[in-house]
C-alpha cells in the first residue's frame, strides 16, 4: 500500500471500482497519513472525518450493489478552504469568519461530490486569498513539503502542499494572480487555471457574494494531468442559470505527439526577472522539445508591449479586489491616490489608483485588455502553445513581516519585490487564456521548478494533455523525500 497515497484519482477510483482497494480503507490511509505529516506541514486546517467516513461506507455499499456514482467513485479528496462546504467552515483566513458554517456547498463541490468523491477536509490559504505564502491568524502558517523552512505557495498552498506529501487524492483552487499555477509550480504538482468563465465559481466566495470576479477562476489541482482533465471535465460547464441558454464543448486536442506542437519559449521579461535556476529547467525543457522535433520558437510572441499589459493586469486586479474595502478605508485610499506623483508607477501607486478608480477608468483599461484579447487570438493562429515560468523563482523561505508589496524575494542574486512576479500571472490571465502548470524538474538545491503552459481561449484541453505528453516523456510527478511511509 506503500504507493497508494501517490497515485493519481483516476487509478484510485479504477482500483476502488475493481475492488483492489476498499473506499473506507483509502480514506483511512489518507487519514493515518495526515495524523502523521500534517503536524509539521499544517496543509489540511479543516476536517469532517465523522462524515468522510460514513459517505466511504456507503460508497463501498453502494459498489457491492453494483451502484457506480462516478468517474470518481470513492475517491478521497480535500478541497481549499475557501470553496464552500456543508459542515466545515470558511473564513478566506479571516479571524470574524471563523464560525462561518455554510448551509449550501459551492456549486462544484457539488459536482465532485455527485462524481463519487469521499470529500474529508479543507486545505489552509492565505488572508483574503492575497499571497504567495499560505498563513492567516485562524489557522496558522502552511509549510512546504520539499523545504519546511519555505513557503508552499499561494493562495491555493495548503491545496499543493497536501497532493505533494500524499495526504489526498485530488484537490481543487481558485487563481486570480497565480494561486493555481504558483503553488503547483513550487510544491511540483499539477494545476489548471480554466478559460474565464467555464467553471461556475458559485460558493466560491466571501460571504454574501453572488457575482463572478473579474479575472478570477477556479480550476483543478492533481498529481497528474489526466486527473486535471478528469476534475475539469466534472468541474467545468454552465450553472443552472446559464445552462438553459447554452452548453461548453471545449475543443478536443488537435496534435497528439509532441512532435507536432508549434510552441513559443518565453524565459523572462524586464517586467519579472526570472531567476536562471528557473529559466534553466525551461530551456531544458525547450531543448527537449526541438529533439522531439516539436516547431520552438524562442522569439515568437503576440504583438503586446509586455509593461502595458503588466499595468492593464495589475489595474484590473486590484479593482476586481476592491470591493472587499469598508468605507473607512476607501475614503483613505481616496486620500491616498489623491496625493501620489503622476508618475508614480510603483506597485503601491497602482493598487491604490486601482481600488478608487472611476467605473469609465476601468472600461478604458478594460478595452485595452480586449485589445490584447484579440492579439493573443491572432498568435495563436500561429503557434499552438505559449510557455513561460509561473513566477519569478522556486519556493522562496517564509517571510510575514508587513504587508505583501513591501516585501522581497532574491532573484539572481537581488532582492525584488514579490510583487513583480504578478506579471507571470497577469500576461496570459488577464485576457481569459487557460494555463496549466507541469513539473519541470528541480534546481540545483532540489526545488521543483513548473512549467506555465498557456493556450488559446477555451484550448483547456490542449493545454493539459501537452502537460501530459510532458508527464510521460520528459518529467511527472515526483513524491518528496520523507513521505514515503
């Protein structure tokens, strides 16, 4: 049973479904697992084992019947701790949402749970789903399994951290500024930011909340592409509302060898320095790819200037954000930006412009992001995948002193800001493109490093079984090193 705890969902459930395995037996598994290693890594904060284990038993008895409740039949799964769940509360790390006990699941908790998923526990998160690291007051700091000493990621950390030690069988996040793709890329696991729009994120939110954010998705995370692909296809299609007047049919795939990819290379921008131990591990991977005979280009990009689309991403962001401001400090944001140099263009300017600016600011920024929309669509009439890091460096050490955009992170060798590296976030995201981060090996000191793979608008499907090309031909997940047991 030693390999069971890193296998992928869909040989899970496969073993579930021919009886190998037991449903209640898995969950207890995962379970001895998390008494073991999550006190040191503090991944899952949340847990309904008295639930878990009664919905095991039903689907071992509803198996015995021949009773097959899906794709995921049995399945253990934990979930971040934002996504709404019956029974478990949410708080986005918020000390007033501590006892904040949902009466509804979010809608794709709903989905997974009727694809036959055990759902156990919640995965810890940053305050507001607001950074690159994983701590709050509620539920303390969320480590790294490769490096307790570093951060796992952000704000979906606590959801990589526990597919990378073996404490669950599928997870899922939500990304508005990378908190899919950085997690997976620094704890080297799998991740799939969606196609805007394609995935409900209703339930999925701070309270009261019904409407969709700007730029803001949720998406699967997994051990494996072919459970990205699985956990999508559950997660992803119109909410009730919506499917009365249409229906998603994501193009399939349309090259099936690796040899057959068009793909562009992008290994830094003067916007977001990446550091060469990461750039190392991509030209590794584009060196790879021109030996399988794939067409690589290092120079190909869409006719964007890539500082305006930084800024066009880093307005939209914070005012997607802003609503989470109360009146006080509005008004003092107000006072804020008021007072700012015209030509202060440093993260901190942006954001405060951002979070007080006119509704007709926002539709002129928001008709350049159209723009740029549109030039990516014309690129990759072209080239069929564009890839690039998913942030500037491998996890960084733990460092919660002030506030995010005060602090650095060392790239080649200098301390920059932390928030430079929304540009790997911002570039593809911003306008609505799909990204899936693949391992892409370790640096020299034993880091994962991941890999961004960015399609076309509703390419999901191309985007995650390139990863999965990737997987079986240059490098899968690996488990790391004192989890084995």
């Amino acid at each position: 049973m030693l390999d069971y705890p890193f296998r992928s969902a869909r040989q899970l459930a496969r073993d579930i479904r021919r009886k190998k395995v037991g449903a209640l037996e898995l969950l207890e598994l995962y379970l001895a697992r998390v008494e073991r290693h999550n006190p040191r890594l503090n991944a899952i904060v949340v847990t309904d084992l008295a639930g878990a284990r009664k919905r095991a038993r039903a689907a071992d008895r509803a198996l015995a019947r021949g009773e097959v409740w899906g794709a995921l039949h049995g399945v253990p799964m934990t979930i971040k701790e934002s996504y709404d769940v019956v029974g478990m509360p949410t708080t986005w790390g918020l000390p007033q949402l501590k006892d904040n006990y949902p009466q509804r699941n979010a809608l794709a908790v709903d989905r997974l749970l009727a694809a036959g998923v055990v759902l156990f526990g919640k995965t810890n998160v940053p305050l507001y789903l607001a950074d690159w690291q994983s701590f709050n007051v509620v539920y303390g700091t969320t480590n790294n399994p490769w490096d307790l000493s570093r951060v796992p990621g952000g704000s979906s950390g606590g959801s990589a951290a526990a597919l990378a030690a073996g404490l669950t069988g599928l997870e899922a996040g939500s990304d508005i500024g990378a908190s899919i793709r950085n997690p997976a890329h620094y704890c080297g696991v799998f991740g799939h930011k969606p196609t805007y729009g394609i995935v409900p994120p209703r339930g999925q939110a701070l309270p009261g909340r019904v409407a969709a954010g700007d730029i803001s998705v949720i998406g699967p995370m997994a051990r494996s592409a072919e459970d990205l692909a699985l956990a999508l296809g559950v997660m992803a299609g119109p909410d009730t509302i919506d499917g009365a007047g249409w229906r998603l049919a994501l193009p399939a795939p349309g090259r099936k060898a690796l040899r057959e990819y068009r793909v562009a290379v992008m290994l830094t921008d003067p916007c977001a320095e990446v550091d060469t131990e990461v750039q190392d591990r991509l030209q590794a991977l584009a060196d790879f790819l021109g030996r399988r005979r794939a067409k690589v280009s290092d120079r190909a990009r869409p006719a964007i200037d890539t500082a305006e689309a930084n800024r066009v991403y880093v307005m939209l962001l914070r005012a997607a954000t802003s609503g989470r401001q109360t009146p006080e400090e509005f008004q003092r944001n107000l006072e804020l930006a008021r007072g700012l140099a015209p030509g202060d263009e440093s993260y901190f300017a942006r954001m405060v412009r951002a979070n007080t600016m006119s509704h007709r600011d926002w539709l002129a920024w928001n008709e350049t992001r159209h723009r740029m929309r549109l030039a990516w669509a014309e690129f990759f009439r072209e080239w069929d995948l564009f890839l690039c890091p998913a942030a500037s460096s491998a996890a960084f050490p733990h460092d919660q002193a002030g506030e995010r955009h005060e602090r650095t992170i060392r790239v080649n060798g200098r301390d920059v800001p932390t928030t430079d590296q929304l540009f790997w976030a911002g570039f593809p995201g911003m306008a609505y493109l799909p990204s899936t981060v693949a391992p892409c090996g370790f640096t020299p000191g034993g880091l994962p490093v991941g890999v961004q793979i960015v399609g076309p608008q509703y390419g999901d499907r191309t985007c995650i079984a390139f990863a999965g090309l990737l997987e079986r031909e240059f490098q899968g997940f690996v488990p790391p090193p004192g989890y084995e047991a």
